[in-house]
C-alpha cells in the first residue's frame, strides 16, 4: 500500500505541476480561454491568475507566512497519517490528495512567490483555482466524512466481532 501511496503522490504532483506549466505557456499569453461551455452558457473556463495569497486570495503576499503554515500544516499531516489509528485505505488516499495538493502548491510559492491557478467557474461568480486545490478540498472533504461518519461504524463493527470471538 506504500508503493501506491507513494506513486500516486508523485503522480498528483506531477500532474499539478505539469497544468500549472501548460498553463503559463498557453493561457499567460492570451489571459484566458472557454473551456465547458454549452450553447451560450459557460460553465468552465480557464483563466491564468497568479495567486499571492491562500484560498479566496487570502492573506495575500504574505509569502514567508505561508510557506511556513503550509510546511507547518504538512508535516503535521504526515505525521498524523503515519502514527495515528487511521490505517484504512480511504482515509490514507485522501491524505495524500490533500498532502500532494498543498505540495503542489508550495512548490509554486517557493519557486514563483505566487500559485498559478487558472479554473475560472463562469456559471456563478467563483475564485479561480488549480488542480492541486482540488486534491485539497477533495481530500480534506473525504477524510473529514471518513473519521466522522465511516471510521466510528467500521471501529464499532470491529469491536462487536473481537467481542463476539472472545
């Protein structure tokens, strides 16, 4: 299982970073393009931005600060999925998403000082984002449902059949 884990962490990053590159080469010249559409209604577009801050543009140009968060953030996440209780398969892919996603993003900080982010939601007014802000939200969102609502009742289920074999 750490072989995967492992493999798909460096392919959600590649791919984040692989985008983001796409991404600087095609839409940085032209601002932006349509990319889900149908008739007149846009959905998606692809929009390049260079992102200073965190989410929603938050604190913005705090560089420093955010690298440093973000590091903080990680370490405790990998640390936390490595010793504590949650050795399922659900909550440990989710933790790389949402490891791998703020990897991606980091890297960009460091590199650039700013993400690139470049999905532009069009049906509603909506920050414009990146692939690796998906993996985070994604993750983050799978994970909190998993130790909410599905881990209990798997624990639960476990306790009732060790109990049931002594």
């Amino acid at each position: 299982m750490i072989f995967f884990l492992i493999i798909l962490g460096i392919v959600l990053i590649a791919a984040d970073q692989f985008i983001k590159y796409w991404a600087v080469q095609t839409l940085m010249p032209i601002g932006s393009m349509e990319f889900i559409k149908f008739g007149d209604l846009e959905i998606l577009g692809l929009t390049y931005t260079e992102n200073t801050g965190a989410a929603f543009s938050s604190f913005s140009g705090q560089k420093w600060f955010l690298i440093g968060f973000v590091t903080l953030l990680l370490i405790f996440l990998v640390i936390f999925t490595v010793k504590y209780k949650y050795k399922r398969p659900v909550f440990l892919i989710s933790s790389v998403m949402v490891i791998s996603g703020g990897i991606g993003n980091l890297i960009d900080r460091i590199r650039a000082g700013y993400v690139v982010d470049y999905l532009d939601v069009k049906l509603f007014n909506f920050a414009i984002f990146n692939f690796a802000d998906i993996c985070v939200v994604l993750g983050a969102i799978i994970m909190l449902l998993f130790v909410l609502f599905i881990e209990p009742k798997l624990a639960a289920k476990e306790a009732d059949n060790n109990n049931g074999k002594a």
